[in-house]
C-alpha cells in the first residue's frame, strides 16, 4: 500500500527553478531544499500499522479449576513497521543541479526531483540558450573583472557614447555568429541550414567554446551600463571577461558588478522559487517538467505546458528521443 509520503514525493518529480541569490554558493540551495523536502517527507503521518493474530491464554473464573488451556485469538497491532523501529521513512532525497551559478552570479538555476535528474541530464547535454543581464562599470579594471577584485587600473570614460558601446556589441555579436555556423557543422548552402538559421535552432555540436547569440545594451547611464546577453557554453567568469573585453575595445576600462541568469532552457526567472519557497508544498505548485513515463510524446506535452513554443524546448526533446 502505498504511504502518503510516497504519494507526495511522486508529486514532487520532475524539474523545477530556483532563484539563487548573490553570495550564495549553490551547493548551500541544493542542500536547503534536499533538507526541507526530506523534513517534509518524514513529517507525514506514517501508515497504520499492521495487524498480527495472537492467542492469549484465559485465566479466572470457571477456567482456574479447569485442567484445560484456553486461549483466546485476538488481533494486536504489530510494532515491527513503528517509526521508532524502523526509523524516518525517507533517509536521504536527491536533488539534482542542472547548469550551474557561481556564488557571485544570481538568478534562475534548475533543480531535479526524483525521476526529473534524469531529464536533468538531457537538459544539460542539449545546447539550450541562456539569457543573463550583465551590470558592468567605467573607469577602472580588477584582477578578477568585478567590482570587488584588487583594482590594478584606472581610465576615464568621458568619451564612451552609447553609439559606440553598440558598434562594439555588434562586431563582438558578428565574430560570435561566425563561430556559431562554424561550429554548427551544417552546409551553409543547404535548405536544412537556412530553415535552422531561420527556426532560431542552429547550434553547436560537440565541444565548442562559449558562443553568443544575442548581445545588446539596454541601460546606458556612465559609468553604468547594462548587457542583456543570451549564450550558450558559457562561463559565470567568460560573462565577466567579456565586460572587460567591452571597456578595452572602447580604449577604456570596465568591471562586472553583477551577473544574473534570467532564463535557462524553458525555466524563466518569474516562474522561479525564491527561497522562503523551498518548500515542498512550493514545489508541487510551481509549473514544473514532470516525467511519468519514459515516453517521448509524453514528455513533450509536459515540456510545451511550460513554455509553448520554445524553440530550446524543441531542441531538447529532439535530444532526448536521439538518446
């Protein structure tokens, strides 16, 4: 039979997305919700307890004179299934990490529940794009290209104008373009990759370095200044080198002062759990990919309720029949 704990972990299998704050390691994020799922888990009622028969012998009455045994059957609950003899019904949960968020980076990161790690592994072998903002800073560069590295130079940036900064983004995007169909390994005369380039599905194949394949700037206020940047096979740190990259292009300096993942596959940052939701009661709410079966078809449905007609969902699901 089966346990209410049991019926509430199967609600909770599939893939779901967190916010990872600023200064917090994401090993601490997969830890506090392993914690608060299994602290859920254990917290339900256990199953009533089994019943054994057992024979009683009768004394008293007319039987003390009686040379006979008399017993009497009755029905005892056995203590072999009590949480105090077999322990918490649940010793250990799971949760599995998708692409991953060092401490200085913030925003959406992916987590996996029972059967989702297994789909978590596809996600991670498909080539889905990621969208990060970028906060980066004039005027000076670091030992580690953020805010709070050891400053090792200073420059002005009085002649920075957004014209500029956009032509720079524009060479930078056209360079990553080319590695992008260079890495792609499909013929560029052929139908095929003129419907991929149009459908938004040409990606790299195998091992590639970290390509961009969008790039713009929509805050623009020296010596601040914002990216919105989507990728693929990126770096927490590549993201922040590039900000360095922007400020010398532009005969300049430039720091990174934030790094923030607001989309990951299908999983945006406003369907993210913050953390006083790390909960499991949170956790069966959230809009999730959730895997209750091994067919292809299935999932594709559960995929395209998350996020209809995402072209990166297309793509994992195109992976995951291939596997």
């Amino acid at each position: 039979m089966t346990t209410q704990a049991v019926r509430l972990f199967r609600k909770m299998n599939g893939l779901f997305a967190v916010y990872k704050p600023q200064g917090v390691h994401w090993k601490h994020v997969r830890d506090s919700t392993e914690s608060n799922l299994l602290k859920a888990l254990n917290s339900c009622p256990p199953p009533a307890p089994q019943l054994a028969l057992q024979f009683q012998l009768l004394s008293g009455g007319e039987n003390c004179s009686s040379k006979d045994v008399v017993l009497s059957p009755s029905m005892v609950p056995t203590l072999a299934d009590h949480p105090l003899v077999t322990g918490p019904q649940f010793h250990k949960v799971h949760v599995g990490v998708g692409h991953r968020l060092d401490a200085f980076s913030s925003g959406v990161l992916v987590l996996g529940v029972g059967k989702g790690n297994g789909v978590l592994e596809h996600l991670c072998k498909s080539h889905v794009t990621r969208d990060y903002t970028l906060e980066g800073e004039f005027g000076k560069a670091t030992d580690n290209f953020t805010h709070t590295g050891r400053v090792i130079e200073k420059t002005t940036y009085d002649h920075v104008t957004l014209d500029k900064l956009e032509r720079v983004l524009a060479m930078i995007q056209g360079a990553n373009q080319k590695a992008l169909i260079t890495y792609s390994q499909v013929d560029l005369h052929t139908q095929e990759a003129y419907e991929l380039a149009v459908r938004g599905l040409l990606y790299p194949h195998g091992k590639s370095p970290p390509i961009l394949t969008g790039l713009r700037c929509i805050h623009f206020n020296p010596p601040n200044f914002t990216l919105e940047v989507q990728c693929v096979n990126e770096t927490q740190k590549y993201l922040r080198k590039l900000i360095h990259e922007v400020g010398l292009e532009l005969r300049t300096s430039a720091v990174c002062s934030g790094v923030r993942r607001t989309r990951d596959g299908p999983f945006k940052v406003e369907n993210a759990l913050t953390r006083q939701h790390w909960t499991a009661d949170s956790i069966i709410c959230v809009p999730k990919l959730s895997v209750h079966t091994s067919k292809a078809t299935d999932f594709e449905d559960q995929t395209s309720e998350v996020h209809e007609g995402s072209s990166e969902v297309r793509e994992m699901l195109r992976l995951h029949r291939i596997s």
